[in-house]
C-alpha cells in the first residue's frame, strides 16, 4: 500500500546550544491510506512535535517529511499553507473552531481560503458535516455545540474536500468516555473511507481503535504493535462504521 | 492561488471579531475618532483666521504641537488595543494557520479589524468635530487673528465647510488607521503556528538598532533646536513650511520637541525591557507588573510613547510658566502686534496643561484597563491561589504607576533636553541654567502624575470570572 505519510530519520531540536532538547530523534514512521496509526508515550515524548512536523507546521531540523509524494522540506510557507487546506486536517484536544463561525463556517473555511466560491465551499461543507451526523447543527455557533459535536465539527473540517491525511492530537481529551468512543468511531469511519490517520493519545482504549500503535519515549519510537483484532465491533455510538 | 482568494472568508473572520468585542472595538474607533476631530476643527478655524497677520504661523504652530502629540497619543493606543486584540487572537490566529490560511490572511485579519475600525472612528469622529467647532464658534473666533479686507476693516469671521479640506481629513484618517494596524497585522502575519496553537507567544527578541534610531532622530531633534534658536537670535526669516515642521517655535514651545519625542518613541521598547529586567524583588505587585510590561511591548510600548509625548510637552509649557520672561518676550511681541495687554502666562497655555495631563491620565487608564483584559487568565490563576481582591487592585496600580513612571521620564528627559539645547545657544554661557527650570512642573510630572494614574487605575472596577482558572469555550 502506498504510504500516504512518511516520516524518515525526523529529528527536531528546541533551542541552541546547553539549552537544545531533541523532541525527536531520528523517528522514522509510515502511515498508508485507510490506516489509523495511534502514537503513545508520556508528557513531553515528542508526540504532539510529530503531529506538527506531519502536517507542515513546522520544519524538522534534520530529516525528511513526505505527504502524498510531496517532499514537505522543498515547500516555502505558503506552499505548506496551502498543503494544510487542501490534504491535511488537524483535530486537537480544545480550541479546535473558531468561535466568529457557525459550524459550516468552519468546515467550509478552509476551502474559501482556497478560493473556492463560498457556495460551493458551503455546500462541500455540508456534505462533510452529514459524514459527522451534524447537518442539522450545520447553522449553530461553536458555543451552543457541546463538547462532542465540537469534536465532530472538526473532523469534518478535517476530512472535507480531498484530505488525504487527518492528523488528531488528544481529540478526546476534553470529553468524557462515551463521547470520546464515539469520537475515534468517526475518525475510524473516516480513515476506512481511505484517509490516513495519525492519532496522539494516551489513554490504551482510544489507541484499540488504530491498526498499529507507536510508542514514543524521549523522542524516539522505543516500541510499534500491530493490532491483533478488528477494532471494537458494532461500530461506534456516534459514528458511522 | 489569486491574492483575493479567501478575501471574503477574511474578512467576514475580521468583522466576526470586531463584533464579538464591541468594547475594544468602540474603543479603537473613539481613540481615532479624537485626532480626526481635532483636525476637522482646525480645518475650519485656521482657513477662518489669517495665518500672515502675525508675522508668522503660530496658530498652525500651537495647533500642530497640539496636534501631534494628540495624534501619537491617539495612534499608539489604538495600535496598544489592536495588538492586544491580535494577541488574544493567537491561538485562533494558529487554528486558521493549521487549517491553511497563510502569512497574508493572518496579516489580512488584524489589518481589516484594525484599520477598518479606525477609518469608522476617524469618519465619525469629522462631524463631531465640526458640530463642536460649529457650537463653539462663537467663542473660538475671538482666538483667531483677525481677518482684514484691502481697506484694512476687520472681517468677521464665519464658520464655514471647504470640501477640499474634508478630503484632506479623510485621507489623513485613512493613513493613520492604516498605520496604526500595520504593525500588529505585520506581527499576526509571522506568528509560528506551533507555537500560537500551544498558546505560546513568540519572543521577541531585541531590536538595538531600533534603539539606536531613537537616539539618533531624538539627537536630530536637538540640532533642529540650537539651528531654530541660532536663527531666531538673527533674525532668519524662514519658509512657512520649515518653520511649521522643524524650526518654529510658538511663544517658546519648539516644534524640533516632536522630533525628539519621536526618538523617544523608538526608545520606548527597550526601555519596558529594561524595567522588566531591572525591577526590585519586592514589592511583588510592581515586579509582577513589571515583568507583565516587559512581557507585552506591542500593549506597554506605545502607552509609554503616548504618555511620554503628553508629559514632554507639558513639561516644555511648564517651562514658560516658570521663567516669565522667555514666555513673556515672545507673547509680548504677539501683544503688541494684537494691541493687547500682556498677561504673564497666556490662557491658551492654561488650557493646554489641563489638556496633556488629561490626555496623559486617559491614556494610561486605557492602557491598564487592556492590560487587566489581557491578564484576565492570570488574575485567575491569583485567585486560584488565594490572593486577596486587593492584590489585584495592587497590581493595577503598580502596573499604571510604571507605565506612567517609564513614560514621564522618558517624556521629560526629551523637554529638558530640548530646553538646555534652547538655552544653550541662547545664553551662551553658561549652559545649565538650573534657575530656569521647570522645577515645580517636573515634581509633578514625575512624582504626582504617576501616582495619580496609579490611584485611578487602583480604583477603577474590574471583573473577575466566578470560576478561576476556567477553560474558554471553543
């Protein structure tokens, strides 16, 4: 299968001199389509430093990013930019929507930055937001959503238009556990649509639901399991499996 | 990609912001909406007067040294608003960065709210200047210098609107919002997303040749003023538009103090840096409010300026106020050619003094009262920690004290310089003339100013959230 997201012999260095700290070292990783990768390790492992280097927010310091066949090192600014509104969706713990936007504000900004007419970018969005189960919700502000149909808003701001890459760093870290279930059965239906994910948890039930699971320590991959069963039948509470 | 692509969605993010904070933004658009005013007025008073009558521009000239310490005044504490805005915006400003809006809609963003507010403040602020000018007219015409036709008969003045000059106020309105947001919308644009997403701010690091550009236009501003005494004491007659800009003088109050207040200006970064680092270890309140100054230059910065060029001139007319004879030779000359008696200080004056300290007070409580917005989540966090109310209402008025403080010493070092420099070319010898200084004046600039903006800001109200350390909604 054709990797979709390949990370080679990444390293990334805060700071200079005494005060340098490696937040990765020398990571290699491959996510294909349709895989969801779990990332684990404790606070200050690199993982979230993973997360951003995958999706052009910042620049590894040795290395190489790949996203869809494009070398992420050969883009300036606005080419990463530009990366991140047409093959890449982020979904973090909290702050995940913009509060000035109603739900399908959301979804559709990125494709309006783009250029495209904002009628069509809306109506991409509302496709996107039935995929989440949202459409009637398609018109509140994020403060009248609650916790979850946040969650489910950014994924499908995530997903809509042609993502081929759906990074989520903590995306239940906010929630209680039933609504985090149903959060990873989204993001499961989405990549057995064919998007590749890479999930940063740290709670062992959300990463069941990954085809393989990366532990990181210090800045390294110190472990990689490879699921042994299907993820938890019957599809998820919220989703659409 | 087009370079209006995305034009719509920025601009509807831009106006969304600009609603959700009405308070901010009301306040951006009244601070632009003062100097448009004061310029719409002056449009009508000075076409009104005849400027030659006198020998020389001192209307324009009081009307400048008005005006443009009102305009820094006003343009430094609407770029102090925008900036907290955009600072406030950071992670919102990251999440757009994640989702693939690049430098320029992230510049876009800041610059719409920004300069848009301002050219609704400063569009508003023409009628209410000419709808004041139009009430006051009566009495303000007994200011000017009289009108006469060929026959040598004085004109009455009347109140009247040339189109032209409308024009004039607007474009300076749209220049001045435009240029108060630029730097803001310049910082918004190279914000590290990583960084803005995890609610980090970028350092900043220190820009010495910034500082070194102050010096160097403050010093600029020093050789104007011994060229302006020098040709003064020889009776140079100079074009009208140097005298206005770079060597005049109006009753003794040089125009060359804004080129060094301007200098002073560029100093003001590195001067809240200083006193970050630079700060007792007690009290707490005034390191605490210390380092939160040092920690946010775009907001402590320009309130310094502000303050520095209300108290620099104020100093420079408390000057005339205690030494009579400078004040009273050139108001003497302006007299007789008006064929009036000489008082020993001029209203005008008077009313300028009560003008600065006010513009001075307005702008630091402004200040503070952004600065208590923007450490909402730390007086939070205080709370969370046992800390008293009146902590809080300590650590606003050590934080207005210092801003005031910074501002009236930076302010005063640039009058004073000025002054001597005056004094130097004009006596000669010797150069330090301690008698002549504005003694009473600096007491007060640097002891009671700053501890009445301390006060003030300790008395003013401020909110607390009923739950500390809450989590802001989505």
């Amino acid at each position: 299968m054709t990797a979709v997201l390949e990370l080679e012999r990444v390293t990334h260095v805060y700071g200079s001199g005494h005060v340098a700290v490696a937040a990765l070292d020398g990571v290699s990783l491959a996510v294909a389509a349709g895989e969801l990768v779990a990332v684990m390790g404790p606070s200050g492992a690199g993982k979230s430093t993973l997360l951003n280097l995958a999706g052009g927010l910042d620049r590894p310091t040795g290395g190489r990013v790949v996203v869809a066949g494009t070398d992420l090192g050969r883009l300036d600014g606005r080419g990463l930019a530009a990366l991140r509104r047409r093959r890449v969706g982020y979904v973090f713990q909290d702050v995940n929507l913009l509060p000035g936007l109603t739900a399908a504000e959301n979804v559709a900004l990125p494709r309006e930055l783009d250029g495209v007419r904002t009628r069509d970018a809306r109506a991409e969005a509302l496709a996107a937001l039935e995929l989440v189960g949202l459409t009637e919700r398609a018109g509140a502000f994020p403060d009248e959503l609650s916790g979850g149909e946040r969650q489910r808003v950014a994924i499908a701001r995530a997903v809509a238009g042609e993502r081929v890459l759906l990074l989520a760093d903590e995306p239940t870290g906010a929630l209680d556990a039933l609504t985090g279930e149903a959060i990873l059965g989204v993001l499961r239906a989405r990549c057995d649509d064919g998007i590749a994910g890479v999930l940063v948890t740290h709670e062992a039930r959300y990463a069941g639901w990954a085809d393989r699971v990366v532990f990181l320590a210090d800045g390294r991959v110190v472990d990689e399991t490879e699921r042994a069963a299907p993820a938890p039948a019957g599809g998820s509470p919220g989703g659409s499996r | 990609m087009s370079a209006l692509a995305g034009s719509r969605a920025v601009a509807r993010l831009a106006w969304r912001d600009v609603a959700r904070h009405p308070g901010r933004s009301l306040l951006v658009a009244a601070v632009l909406a003062l100097p448009t005013a004061e310029l719409a007025s002056a449009t009508v008073l000075l076409r009104t007067s005849d400027l030659k009558a006198s020998g020389s521009f001192e209307q324009a000239n009081v009307f400048t040294l008005v005006f443009l310490p009102t305009v820094a005044a006003a343009a430094l504490t609407a770029a102090a608003a925008i900036a907290v805005g955009a600072r406030r915006q950071l992670r919102e400003l990251g999440l757009l960065a994640a989702v693939g809006a690049d430098r320029r809609h992230l510049g876009q963003i800041v610059l719409l709210q920004g300069a848009g507010l301002g050219l609704v403040g400063g569009l508003a602020g023409i009628p209410l200047g000419l709808a004041v000018t139009w009430a006051a007219f009566p009495v303000m015409r007994t200011w000017l210098n009289p009108v006469v036709d060929e026959h040598g008969a004085s004109i009455v003045p009347r109140f009247s609107v040339i189109g032209r000059d409308i024009r004039w106020v607007v474009a300076f309105t749209a220049t001045v919002a435009l240029l108060t947001s630029l730097r803001p919308a310049f910082a918004a644009a190279k914000v590290p997303v990583a960084a803005a997403l995890a609610g980090r701010r970028p350092s900043r690091a220190a820009r010495p040749r910034l500082a070194v550009a102050g010096v160097a236009v403050a010093l600029v501003g020093l050789v104007l003023q011994v060229l302006a005494t020098y040709l003064d004491g020889r009776g140079v007659l100079l074009p009208v538009q140097v005298e206005l800009l770079f060597l005049g003088t109006f009753q003794g109050i040089p125009s060359p103090l804004v080129w060094t207040l301007a200098g002073v200006t560029m100093l003001t970064p590195g001067a809240v840096a200083l006193a970050g680092r630079v700060t007792p270890q007690r009290p707490a309140a005034l390191r605490l409010a210390a380092r939160d100054t040092a920690r946010h230059p775009g907001r402590s910065a320009p309130a310094v300026a502000a303050v520095a060029a209300g108290l620099g001139v104020l100093v420079v007319l408390g000057s005339l106020a205690s030494d009579p004879p400078v004040a009273g030779e050139a108001w003497e000359l302006y007299a007789l050619s008006q064929g009036v008696r000489t008082p020993p200080f001029p209203p005008a004056l008077r009313l300028l003094l009560v003008v600065f300290t006010a513009m001075t007070l307005a702008v630091v409580l402004v200040v503070n009262a952004l600065g208590r917005a923007e450490a909402r989540d730390d007086f939070a966090v205080l709370d969370a920690l046992g800390a008293a109310p009146a902590t809080r209402r300590m650590l606003a008025a050590a934080s207005a004290w210092l801003l005031t403080e910074l501002g009236a010493l930076l302010g005063v070092a640039a009058a004073l310089s000025v002054l001597v420099a005056q004094q130097a070319v004009r006596v000669f010898a010797p150069l330090w003339q301690p008698a002549s200084l504005p003694w009473v004046m600096l007491v007060l600039v640097v002891v009671a100013v700053p501890a009445v903006a301390a006060v003030a800001a300790a008395a003013a109200p401020g909110r607390l959230p009923h739950h500390p350390v809450e989590r802001r909604p989505a």
